[in-house]
C-alpha cells in the first residue's frame, strides 16, 4: 500500500510536513503501530492534504492509498480511513465539477472532479461497508451511498435492506436521511424515495424517530408539497421519540447524550500557557458550538431549513423543542433558537422566555448556552430582563458574592455569560458581578465587553478603569493588550475624569510607536467633545502624524475638542485621497457647512465603483451642502443599497436626518419594513432592530 503514493506529485499540498516531492512521512505512520502517531498522522493529513475541505491533486493521489486501507480489516483506526474518505468525497461532490479551481501553487486545478470520479468507480466498496459490523465504519458508508452510488435501484435496496438491520437512534435515522439525500441527487431515484419515505412515515409500527425523520425528509425532497399539518404532525412524533430522562429534570444535559452525540468534558482543558485568554475563549466556543448531544438534532435543523420563512411554523416547533423533557433536545434547540430569531423579525417574545427558562440553577451547563444566547440577542432579548437578574441574584446568594470568580468552571461560565447577558440590557443589577470582576482581575476582559452599557455607575466604573489604563503595557498590540477595550468603554460611560489617563494613553502608545492604541485613545478623547479639551496640546501635532490612521483620529478629535472648521477642513481634505476616506468624510459631515470647500471632492467621490465610498460621501454631501444637493444625494444612498444590502444602516441614518427631502426614498423605506428576514450591518439582531427603528422614523417624518 505505501508503494502505490512513491509516484504522487505532492507539490499542491497546501501546508508540506517534509519535501514536497516525498511521501510525507506522516502518511507512512497512518499505519503505525502506534495509536498517537496513527492521531497526528491523520490530523496531519487533514491539515495538509484535506485543508479545511479542500481537494488537491495530491489528495485525489491518496486515494487508492486510503481504500486499501479500509479495505484491509487489520488496518488500525479503519473507521476513521472511511471517515477521511467521506470527507474528501463530500467535499469534491459540494463543488461544481465544471468549474475549474486552482490550486495553492496557482495551477488550474480539476481535482475535485478527479476526486467524485474516484469516489463513484469505487462506490461498491460503500454498499459492502454499510453492512461492516464496526458502526463506526457503517455510518460513513452509508452517507456515502447516498453520495457516490449511481445506481438509484441498488442504493435504495441497499437502504431498505439497512433499516430493519439497524436498532441504534443515530444509524436509522442515517438511513432515512441518506434516503432524502439520494432522491434529491438523482431524478431516477427521487419517486422511489419519496414513496418509501411516504410509506415510513405513515407506518404506525416503525419507531416514532424513523417516522419524523421520514416526515421530514419528505418534505426536503418536495418543498413545494408542504402542507400545514406537517408541523403539529412533527411535534406529536418528536413527544414520542422524546427519551425518558434518566435523572430529575433540569439536570445537566451531558447527562442525556445519545449515541452519537459529542459531549462535553466534564471541566474545560487547562489553557496553553502564554495564550491570551479571550483566543482560548474564543476555541473553547467554537469547540462547544459544534457539539450535538440528541440524536435527531441534525434532523430537526433540517426540518429547520426547510420550513425556512415559515416562522410560526418553526417557532412553534422550537417551542416544542425548548419545553423538552429530554435535557440533550433542549440543549440543542436553544442554538436553533438563537439562529432563527437572529435571521428573521417578528415578535419573538414567547422564545425569549423560552430560552429566560432554561437558566436553570441546577442546570449551569444549559444554563450557559441559554444566557449566551440572550446577550447575542441584545436588545430582542429585553423581556428575559427579570429572569437574567434573578438567576445572577440567585448566584450570589447561594454561592457567594465571589461567583463570579468560582473555580466551579461550569458554574462560573453561567454566572458569567448570564450578568454580560444583563449588563447588555444596561441593568445595574450586573454591577456587583463585574466589579468583583474588576477588582479581583478575574476574567476582566468578559467585564470590559460590557461595562460601557453602565453609564449610570461610571463614578464606580471609571476609577477603577483608569487605574487599570494606567497600569496597562502600552507597547503590546492585538489580543494581548486591553488598551483598546478600556478606553473604549471609558468613551461610552462619557465621565471627563478619564481625560487625563487617556490623554497619557494617547502619549504612551506614539511614544512606543503603538499606533492603533493612539488612534484609539484619542477616537475616546473625541467623544468627550469640549471637555477634554486640556488634551489639545497632545493632539494637535498628531493631526500631522505619518501614519494614516493616527493622523486621522487626530484630526477628528482635533474638530471635536477645538471646534476650528479652518483648521481640520484642509487636514481632512487631503484624507479623501486616503484609506481612511469615510472616516474624514463622517468629520465633515459633523462639520456641516463650513467645511464647503470639500463640495467639489465629494461629488467626484459619487461616482466611485465602491459603494461604501458613495454613500460616506452623499451622507457627507447632504450634510454639508444640505438641500440644494438632495436630488443626488437621495439617488446615490439608493444605489448603493441596492447593491449592496450592509450600507442601509449608514443609507437609512442619513436619510432620517434629511427629513421631508428624503421623500423619494418612501418606497424603498416601506419595502425595508416589510421584509421578514433581517438586514442591516452584518445582519446582525441589534443592528437590524436600529434599522427598523430608523425606518418607522423616516416613515413618521414623511407621513
């Protein structure tokens, strides 16, 4: 086997362990004796040959290499060789084979076409694996039937056959799935597949898990044939599947994993030494996001994506989910729940307080995905306002004023995500928590995420802030510095007591060269407008800085402290010309009229293929120039919307300030209001419910 890859062209690898005209070694050790070199020979192989999905020459190569490793029923970890074929397959089988792609080197690259050609030659190894008697290699084997198998007959045969055979939650509903998979695949096999599918769900002796999963995959073959009974159909079946819970209810959800799921470790893994806590955060996030603890998740978010715009369809469903009495269902759902009220407005209240429930206290692990999910959800989260509190209270109450620094990990993760959940609702009741947070340096860079929304306890805030900007080392950058968040939430609490520190911030950072830190500081500088005023002698040379950024948030503040147009208009002027045109522009815009001078460079900036640029330079261009240019104004803002959907917020502030000279703009203002899914900024919950507040006003002034 390791003869047939001396002859494989490995110069596409995308990250070469070794000479990129040898067999990597570590392919060699993929057979080792050994179970951790077999580990780091296969991560290795994904890193470099399968990187992030991705298909080269050299892995089509490794093909026949890794079939004959599954082949042979000595071969260690040969579940795990299926599994890597799945994946190369499913990948190459994603893509559109006749798109030509390239590879990492630049050459033009076919292999994904290469690689699905392969996986279907050798499908009828799939058909032998889906009977193997390890499940670990039949529940690749029978995805891959759906994928690579040509035959619609013998691929449906081979399903029927399977189903009765198999007694674990996972594989059946694997079966019925792939089922759905081939029927959308292949025309030829889509009747029989849909009438077997018809036949499962209607059958009364099959398990209540075959039967929704049968239901909802015949609705993903036939969108069009949806019906409206689907859903309380779904719902009685989902009752039945539901398992018994195996201890009292609200207990951890690690405790009703299913065959199949991912759990959680019973604590986190200690962090790297010398990573910045918020990068170890952020991997433990992604590493729990993409656990799945009920087996009929991957079901369920299927049924999801087909019910789409049907959102009280699907709130219905999820409420279904939420109020589970099987603690993995409920786990999952809140996820799904988070998704759906991220993608799509409407009153989601009810789901709001479906999730507010799942904050229970013996329950931190469900607890925590609940809270998560309530501050991403900030401000549709409002009615969860009480519940947040009286958990956070309760915490404090039961385990000490200190939980917030508990060396119980699932407890402290809870406490923690449900007070930034509260703090993000601008509740002074997440105060005490992130105080102690403050004050005991413990995970201090949560607490700064969120202690800006307290304005009304900046006089217990910002001392406490400050001393930590004056300790700060302030030539480090990136994620180990904390310079940026501490003045930033210093600008949002607005207490001129932090002028002074910033203004030292500002002369630290250019003495160490740290320039975006500069830039930073005195972007906080300028939201105090007049009152910091005695940092003037601090900013002003900045505005002649060389680099762009710092030169341009000295200028800003500059205007903001000073309020000299003759001064900052040149200045920024010259900063059109520059990368940080929108910023200049925005300054302007503040301005106004005295800053006319700039006219004639703003409107040659509307005809800029850049949209972004166009609508910075129209808002600017009405701000300054007011009535005489609103014609072209409200022209530009459309356009660029209209191309592209990520400026209306920018489009839509501009056009509320405009008031009755925005009038042509009403027709796409009322469409904005009718759309169900949400828009704006990264479609983001807060920046799409400021969009719609926007639009109701722009409606009202023309009304």
């Amino acid at each position: 086997m390791i003869n047939e890859l001396d002859a494989v062209d490995w110069s596409s690898m995308s990250h070469a362990y070794g000479p990129a005209d040898d067999v990597p070694v570590w392919l060699r050790e993929m057979v080792s004796a050994d179970s951790g070199t077999r580990e780091t020979a296969f991560g290795n192989f994904y890193g470099a040959a399968h990187h992030q999905g991705d298909v080269y020459p050299c892995t089509v190569a490794s093909l026949p290499f890794l079939f004959a490793l599954a082949e042979d029923s000595t071969t260690p970890d040969r579940a795990s060789v299926v599994e890597l074929l799945l994946s190369i397959g499913r990948a190459a089988s994603e893509r559109d084979i006749d798109v030509v792609y390239f590879s990492p080197d630049g050459t033009e690259s076919k292999a994904h076409a290469d690689a699905v050609s392969v996986m279907r030659e050798r499908a009828d190894v799939f058909v032998r694996y889906a009977a193997d008697p390890d499940l670990l290699v039949r529940r690749p084997a029978i995805e891959g039937l759906g994928l690579f198998l040509d035959d619609a007959d013998r691929a449906l045969e081979v399903l029927r056959g399977r189903l009765p055979a198999e007694h674990g939650t996972v594989e059946r509903l694997l079966i019925v799935r792939t089922t759905g998979d081939l029927g959308l695949r292949l025309p030829a096999a889509h009747a029989a597949a849909t009438a077997w599918l018809d036949v499962l769900a209607g059958d009364m002796a099959s398990p209540p898990d075959v039967r929704l999963a049968a239901l909802v995959h015949r609705a993903r073959c036939t969108p069009q044939g949806i019906e409206g009974d689907i859903v309380p159909q779904a719902i009685a079946l989902l009752r039945k599947a539901t398992p018994t819970p195996q201890h009292a209810p609200g207990g951890d959800a690690r405790g009703a994993c299913a065959g199949g799921c991912a759990c959680t470790p019973a604590s986190p893994p200690p962090a790297a030494q010398d990573v910045p806590p918020q990068i170890a955060a952020a991997f433990e996030d992604l590493e729990r996001h993409s656990r799945v603890h009920a087996p009929t998740t991957s079901l369920l978010s299927a049924f999801h994506d087909v019910l789409d715009a049907r959102v009280p369809e699907r709130t219905a469903l999820l409420t279904e989910q939420l109020r589970s009495s099987d603690h993995a269902t409920r786990y999952d759902a809140i996820r799904m729940t988070q998704d759906l009220i991220q993608a799509w407005r409407g009153d989601h209240t009810d789901l709001v307080l479906r999730l507010a429930a799942c904050l229970l206290p013996e329950d931190p692990y469900t607890a925590t995905a609940a809270a998560e999910a309530l501050r991403s959800l900030t401000p549709v989260s409002e009615p969860a306002r009480e519940a947040l509190a009286c958990y956070v209270d309760m915490h404090r109450t039961v385990h000490g004023l200190n939980v917030w620094a508990t060396p119980q990990p699932l407890l402290r993760r809870a406490h923690q995500e449900a007070v930034l959940a509260l703090a993000r609702l601008g509740d002074l009741r997440a105060l005490p928590s992130l105080l102690t947070a403050l004050d005991d340096d413990a995970d201090a860079w949560r607490a700064l995420q969120v202690v800006g929304q307290l304005r009304a306890a900046a006089d217990e805030l910002v001392p406490r802030l400050t001393r930590r900007l004056a300790d700060t080392d302030l030539a480090q950058e990136g994620f180990g510095s904390s310079a940026g968040a501490l003045v930033s939430a210093l600008a949002a609490l607005r207490d001129p007591a932090a002028v002074p520190t910033i203004t030292n911030a500002v002369i630290g950072a250019v003495r160490h060269k740290n320039w975006r830190t500069a830039a930073s500081a005195l972007d906080a500088l300028a939201s105090f407008g007049a009152a910091a005023a005695p940092a003037l002698e601090v900013v002003r040379p900045l505005a002649d800085a060389e680099d762009i950024a710092l030169r341009t948030a000295a200028t800003a503040a500059l205007w903001e402290l000073e309020g000299s147009a003759e001064t900052v208009v040149p200045k920024l002027h010259d900063l059109l010309d520059s990368y940080q045109h929108d910023a200049a522009a925005g300054v302007l815009g503040r301005i106004g009229p005295p800053a006319a001078m700039v006219l004639p460079r703003l409107r040659t900036m509307l005809t800029a293929d850049y949209e972004w640029i166009r609508v910075h330079a129209a808002s600017a261009l009405w701000d300054i120039g007011g009535e005489a240019e609103a014609p072209t104004v409200v022209q530009t803002l459309l356009g660029a919307w209209e191309k592209n959907e990520a400026t209306s917020n920018h489009v839509l502030a501009c056009l509320n300030r405009m008031g009755s000279a925005a009038a042509p703009a009403l027709s796409r203002v009322l469409a904005e209001l009718a759309l169900l899914r949400r828009s704006g900024r990264f479609r983001g919950t807060a920046d799409d419910e400021e969009l719609q507040a926007t639009c109701r006003a722009v409606v009202t002034r023309l009304a």
